[in-house]
C-alpha cells in the first residue's frame, strides 16, 4: 500500500497524519512552498509551516490556507554555534511534541538542523531540498575564509543528513558538488527537479509595452546579484548614446555585500537607473517591462525571478551561472552573457534596444517555456512522487483540464 493510500485511509478512520514544512524566512513559505503545502494538504496531511520571523500577513495567509504556521528561532545567515545549538534543541523539541510523519527541509540551515533534529526526534521520512549552494561553493578551489566556511558545511551536511531518505536539487553544478563533496549518502536517491515553479495562472503573459525599451532587475541591492555590472552597463549604453529605461525593484540590505548607498543613490540621481522599492506582488511591474535583467554572480538553483519573468511572458537576460544559464534558453527565450561582465552585457541590452520585436518573440518563447518546463505542478509532482505521497506515474502533471496549450496562449 503507498504511503498516500495509507494517510487516505487514515484520514477516513481518524485524524490525518502530519507534515512540516522547514524554511528559513517565514514569507518564503508563502512566496515559494505555498502551492506544496496544499498538495500535501489535499493528500490528506496536516501541514505544520515552520520558520523563522513569520510575520502577520504570512500567518493569516498560512491559517487562511488551512495550515499551521509555527515560528521558530533561527538565526539564517550567522555563524554562532550557541544560536544554531539553540534552533537545533527547539526543532527537535517541537518534532517530538507535534510527531510528524514527514518532514520537508529546504535551504542550508533547515537542511542541516531540520534534518538532524528530525532523525534524532524518530520522524519516519525526512527530505531535503537543494535550493542553490550559495556562497561557499561559488568557487572551484576556494582559499581563507570561504575554503573555512565550505569545510564546516560539507561536515555539517554529511553528520546531519546521513540518515536522509531522499533529497532534490535544481541545477546540474549543485548535483556534482553534492556528490562530489558526499552532502548526502552514495545510496540516497537525489532527484533533479526544475526549481521551486511557478504559478503560471497567476503569472500570466501581458503585451510588451511599447515604446522606449525598459529593463527590469528584482532582487536585493547587492553586489553579488550584479547590480555594479548591471551600472556599468548602464553608462556603456548612456555613452554610445542609447536610451532605455532600468528599474531596479528589490529592498536595500545591511549584508555586506550590499552595493554602497553613496553609488546607488549617484546613479539614480543622474538617471541611470530608476529604484522602485520592495514589494510582495512583482506582476504589476513585470507587466510594465520589456525585458527582465538578472546579472547575478551567485549560484542560485533556478532563481524564482527568472520564473516569474518568463510565465508573464518576458525575455530575461541572465549570466552563466549555475541554474540561471540552465533555465533561460539562450538565443530563444532570453539571453546569456557571462559573470560579471559589464561589456556584454551592455552589448545584449543594446539588442533588445536596436531591435524591440526581440522582447516579443523571445517573450512568447519564454512563456512557453515556463508552462511546459517549470509550472509548479509539474514540479510538485516530481516532488509528491519521490516523496511517495503520491504513486509512481511517469504521465503525471498539470492537474486535469489544465492544458499546456491553455497555459501558454
């Protein structure tokens, strides 16, 4: 019998088994694992959301789903053993309180503290999901502080999930290094899933305005997402006299890596860019682009932004970085150029400006692409499947009456 035939038939004899979700920053629960949790919901789970700073939107979002929400402390980019020791002791104190069935992880800190309190909580099935690296993988052979950093992670990995019964990750660079570096076990099955999704009925395509060229870039104002090439690139083009428009959409950050105030605010005070703020609900200024910039040096899995830009039907113009380069299809839905090079990149731009029929035809492209690749319940099948929530079936995906052909028009 599966294991979703089994929390069925549980379901009809008394209450539903239960699951948690583990992140690390509460809106990402709503932002990227909502549509998760209500698949495991509708297979007959109790779904407990968990993770640090969970706001009053995100709760009332959460409950109003039919879900938990269950703040824990974690501190998700510090380094201090006693706070980690502490996030540690409370997960496990509360999987032994609540007694899941299933635990989900996502990101390093839940991978690793979710994963180990977990095993040592006796939760039957655990699963971990390899959303990007991140930092101290960025580098083939890595010195100082970032060799230090990557030797405490391969050796956290490998004590917290070595008794993991399964694992996903995004992109072909993250699967090499985590079995390159044994993050997990040789014999637990990791499986290749395209990014977290999207919703491609909620980010539906719009026209491409039209009129002078404008290219958007969503994400935190740091160096590592590109945003010195993408200024740089700006006063290429401003010098061999193009005119385009680039918003930058995304909150300021005490990281740092942040780009320096005293620089962004120069820029926008000469017009080379335009800083629109942070928002929830990028749609709206997704709609009033041309094309969506994504410079970034980082490696990422498959960047949410470069999802949402292509499902509402925009080109995207991102670098060769792992899981960037992989999701956009480079000369048919977008453009890549490499890292951190501000010369190419003015020259991609400098296209889309020459010739704006581009951002049409590379944008229907896109959308297409999304629909058929990337929406988010194809990916939460692959998810329910090798989780064994679901049964095994290759011909699984859009829910029924949900046509790739309806999707993509």
């Amino acid at each position: 019998m599966s294991r979703s035939s089994k929390s069925n038939e549980q379901i009809r004899g008394g209450a539903p088994r239960k699951a948690v979700v583990l992140g690390s920053l509460g809106w990402s629960l709503v932002n990227f694992r909502l549509d998760l949790i209500r698949r495991l919901a509708q297979n007959g789970y109790d779904v407990l959301a968990t993770a640090a700073d969970i706001d009053d939107e995100t709760a009332q979002t959460l409950r109003d789903n039919g879900v938990r929400p269950c703040p824990i402390p974690m501190d998700r980019t510090g380094t201090n053993p006693v706070r980690d020791l502490k996030t540690l002791w409370a997960l496990v104190h509360f999987f032994r309180k609540e007694k899941p069935e299933l635990v989900i992880s996502y990101t390093m800190k839940p991978n690793i503290y979710g994963s180990l309190a977990a095993q040592i909580a006796g939760v039957p099935h655990r699963y971990a999901l390899f959303t990007g690296l991140g930092y101290s993988f960025m580098e083939e052979n890595p010195t100082g502080r970032r060799k230090r950093v990557r030797d405490l992670s391969i050796l956290l990995h490998r004590i917290a999930l070595r008794r993991i019964h399964g694992a996903f990750c995004y992109n072909s660079a993250d699967r090499r290094d985590i079995r390159r570096f044994h993050l997990i076990p040789d014999h637990v099955a990791l499986h290749d899933v395209p990014g977290s999704g999207v919703d491609t009925k909620r980010y539906t395509a719009s026209p491409v305005p039209e009129g002078r060229v404008r290219f958007l870039f969503v994400g935190r104002l740091l160096r590592s997402k590109g945003l010195l090439t993408l200024g740089k690139a700006a006063e290429i083009l401003r010098a061999q006299g193009h005119e385009c428009d680039i918003d930058i959409l995304g909150p300021a950050d005490s990281n740092p890596d942040a780009i320096d105030p005293d620089l962004f605010a120069e820029w926008q005070a000469s017009g080379l860019v335009n800083w629109l703020g942070e928002t929830r609900d990028v749609r709206p200024y997704l709609a009033k682009c041309s094309v969506f910039v994504l410079p970034t040096e980082l490696r990422e899995g498959v960047p949410r932004s470069i999802l949402e830009a292509m499902s509402s039907g925009r080109a995207v113009i991102t670098t060769d970085a792992p899981g960037c380069g992989e999701a956009t299809q480079d000369g048919v839905s977008g453009m890549v150029f490499p890292q951190g090079d501000a010369d190419a990149l003015a020259q991609t731009m400098k296209k889309f400006i020459e010739d704006p029929s581009l951002a049409v035809t590379m944008g229907k492209a896109a959308r297409e692409h999304a629909c058929r690749k990337y929406d988010v319940h194809l990916v939460n099948s692959i998810l329910m499947q090798n989780m064994g929530v679901e049964p095994l079936d290759p011909d699984a995906g859009l829910p029924k009456g949900l046509a790739y052909s309806e999707l993509a028009s």
